[in-house]
C-alpha cells in the first residue's frame, strides 16, 4: 500500500512538472522577461550640447535620436562626471566619480585601464543573469594587458576598438567571436558606424530570449571627421567642408540608431527596454564644428560646455513620452537607476555617487537627484551646489568664479567678487570632495609631458652654456 501511494505521488509530481514546462513554452518570451527590462545604452563621442533637433540644432536631421526624446525624458540639464573621453566612460560604467580611483585622464585608457577593483554596470547585470554585449569605442584599457577588456569586465560579447580610431580601417579592432586577438580591417567599405548596427542588430537577434544589456559608445562625432559620400550627399547646401563631414557623421549614426531601434521593436521589446543616448563630454568646436548650445567652453574644460552633454531616456512602459526634465542629473544614475530596474542592490559599501533616477522622474521623488555636483581635471575644477557654480577653467581668470547657472547659463557674469561668502561656501564644499579623491594614475598626456620635459632640459642646457662662457669671459 505504502509503495503504490509513493509510486503515484512521484508520477503526480512529474505529470505536474510537465504540464508547468509545457505552459511556461505557450507564454510569450516578452512576458516572461518583463520582471527584467533590457538595457540600451547609446553614447556619442564629442557630440556637442546642441547638435541634436531635440537640443535645437537646424542643420542636421536627427529623427531617431529625436524620437527618444519625444517617446521619453528630455534632460536639459544632463552632465557627466568628467569632460574627456575615457573617463567619462569611467564614471558611466561605475556610478563613481572616475576621480576617485585615480581614472583622471585618457592616459589611464593607456596606462592600464578602468581600475581592475571597480565593478562595472555588465558585472552587476550579468550577476543578475542579463547578456551582455559592447559594441563599440571601449577606451577603458587594453593596451596592457587583455585583463582590461570589455570580455574581462563583465561583457560576454565586444566588437569595436580598443581606443580611438579612424572610421574607415579601423585600428585594434577586436571581434570577439573570431578571437580577442587585434585584428586588421582591410575591407574598403567597412565604416564603424554602420558596422556597429549590423552587428548590434545582429546580436539582438541571437539574444531575445534573455532579459540583455547593450552598450553601444559610437566613436561619431570624434576626429578625424569621415563619412560616406552616401551621407555626404544629403547636405549640398553646407559649404563649410568640415561641418558637411560633421552633417554626414551625425546623419549616419542617426540611422545607425534607427536601426538599432527597429530591431527592438520589431522583437516586440521596445515597451520593456530602458534606452539612454547621451554623449561623452562636449564637443571640441574648433576642430570640429561641434556645437555646444551656445554654453562656455568645450571637450576637456570643466566650464559648461565641457560636462554638460545631451541626455535622454526613453522607458515606455514605465515612464510618460514627451516630459522635459530640468533638474540636473549625471552619466553616474545611470548603474543605480538600471541595476534598481532590473531588480537588482547595491552594497552601500561600493559608495556610488549616482542615485536612482526614477522615483525622481515618476515625481515619487520631489526633490532634486543631485545637490552638489563635482569636476577636477587637472588644474581645472568645478563645485556646483544647487544653481550656484564655482569654476576655474582653462581660458578663465585662473581665480574660482562664481556663477548662478538659473539666471546665467552661459557663464557670462561672474559674481565672486560681489558674493565672497557664497564663493568661500563652495570652495568648502569642493576641498572636502577633493580630499576624498585620489591621485591621477597616470599623467594627462605623457607625450606633451616629455615634450615639455625635453624643453626645460634644453632650456636648462643653454643657460648652463651661457653662465659658463661668461664665467670663461669674466
């Protein structure tokens, strides 16, 4: 009696197992996955505050990066945590002032890479079973040491360039399916834009039925300015040579983007995908017409036009379409806001710098995401506490001031010498941040460094020489 009312308990359960398997196999993949949204994350290299239609630009048609606007949260006061190019890569990765761990300068890029202590966004959201891929201008190491690799730093998939590069015949370029090996690109017609889309429409494809995480860092709008005479065409009324390659370059990474995001809607996915564009730093408008908004400053300087850099989210099913969002945010919300979305905590012992964004965009939040605001660059630096700004910057007074960013923007009234005390509040508020961060590991520019070094040494020659010969003629 005993063994048959076992017996029929064990064929019970598996007959219940299989009819779960068997259900669980009609329910659609999206629904499955909703607990977990997916993760997009364009990023636009030395793009320029105001060289998008959602940012005001005129001359360039940018109708997919429009659309994210449109369909999400435009932040007009969107910054990133430092004004260069793989540091703010440092801090979008981490959630951590890249200063912090010594991530300074782009030299870093090169001397190591991203500090090998640091836990990165793919570490968190492959923890929490999402694919991950990076497609893309990694410039977080490699040079060194193959440890540095987007592969090694919580992505299962890298295919783009180690640091920077030309559009076509790209250099370290690396396909991970192939081998982690650098790899040479002879093909005439490869264009790394357009080939970043093939290849993230590509691994969209093989990655559907697992909640993923896409990072996308476009090396458009970067130097050299290069582009397909297919896009060139589309602008015959710009003369200017240089702002035409720039119209082409922004022009195919526009549809590289409308690609991206056909895909995911054509997957059924687009509800259920948090999807960012922002861009790196400002763009560097001398050489390369990129505009910043008309706000002070450019690429590297810690004035407005530095940090602050077009910022979008677009989340349809969480949050509403066509919202303008002016409180200040940062690249460092980005790992806190889509590691809290996918379920997931963070130990307070990481000290993230960056919040949670999304109570603060569902208006659970009243308050604003970020009192104080911190930038060193070198010699440059900035501290902003609520609208009150104080800045020494590269083509500046050398002296801190002072600006209200609500009334002044532009940066264009300092008001140090008529607010001592607000002046000698936020030098304060910037020397106890400072005292938290940690020295640059490794010198911004070690090629200029030794130039420099060689002109003192030779300068220090000739003035030996010419003591010499007047202590001779004496």
């Amino acid at each position: 009696m005993t063994t048959r009312f076992m017996l029929a308990n064990t064929i019970g359960a598996r007959l219940l197992t299989f009819i779960v398997v068997a259900a669980a196999a009609l329910i659609p993949a999206t629904e499955l996955l909703a607990a977990k949204p997916n993760v997009l994350i364009f990023y636009a290299d030395d793009l320029g505050w105001g060289e998008t239609g959602a940012y005001g630009c005129k001359d360039i048609p940018t109708p997919h990066i429009d659309s994210l606007a449109q369909n999400g949260v435009r932040f007009t006061q969107g910054y990133v945590a430092a004004t260069y190019c793989s540091p703010s890569r440092a801090g979008l990765m981490t959630g951590r002032y890249p200063t912090r761990f010594g991530h300074e300068f782009n030299a870093t890029a090169r001397h190591s890479g991203l500090s090998l202590k640091e836990t990165t966004l793919a570490n968190r959201l492959k923890e929490l079973g999402y694919a991950t891929c990076a497609i893309g201008k990694w410039h977080l190491g490699g040079d060194a040491s193959q440890d540095y690799y987007p592969t090694k730093r919580g992505f299962d998939e890298f295919y783009g360039t180690i640091n920077n590069t030309p559009f076509y015949h790209p250099t370290q370029f690396v396909d991970s399916r192939k081998s982690l090996d650098i790899q040479k690109i002879d093909d005439e017609s490869f264009y790394t834009t357009d080939k970043y889309a093939e290849r993230a429409v590509d691994w969209l494809e093989r990655s559907k039925d697992k909640p993923w995480f896409l990072y996308l860092p476009f090396n458009a709008q970067h130097a050299p300015l290069q582009a397909p005479q297919k896009y060139l065409d589309r602008f015959p009324e710009i003369k200017d040579e240089k702002r035409k390659i720039f119209a082409a370059m922004m022009s195919a990474m526009d549809d590289a983007i409308g690609q991206v995001l056909a895909k995911v809607r054509s997957l059924g996915q687009e509800d259920n995908t948090m999807i960012y564009f922002i861009g790196d730093n400002g763009g560097p408008t001398l050489s390369t017409t990129s505009f910043n908004g008309g706000l002070r400053g450019y690429k590297t300087m810690t004035y407005e036009g530095g940090p602050r850099v077009p910022y979008i989210l677009q989340w349809k099913g969480k949050l509403a379409g066509g919202k303008v969002e002016t409180r200040p945010v940062f690249n460092l919300d980005v790992t806190p806001t889509v590691v809290a979305a996918a379920g997931g905590t963070i130990d307070p012992a990481a000290k993230l710098d960056g919040v949670d964004l999304i109570p603060y965009l569902t208006g659970a939040n009243t308050g604003r995401p970020h009192e104080q605001m911190f930038w060193r660059f070198g010699t440059q630096w900035a501290a902003r506490s609520g609208d009150w700004k104080l800045v020494v910057a590269r083509g500046g007074s050398g002296s801190p001031e002072l600006y209200n960013l609500a009334d002044d923007p532009n940066e264009s009234k300092d008001l140090a010498s008529a607010d001592p005390a607000k002046v000698a509040q936020l030098q304060k508020l910037y020397d106890a941040w400072n005292a938290e961060q940690a020295p640059p590991s490794a010198v911004d520019n070690p090629n200029k460094q030794a130039k420099k070094k060689g002109a003192a040494k030779k300068g220090n020659a000739k003035k030996k020489a010419a003591g010499k010969a007047k202590a001779k003629q004496s």
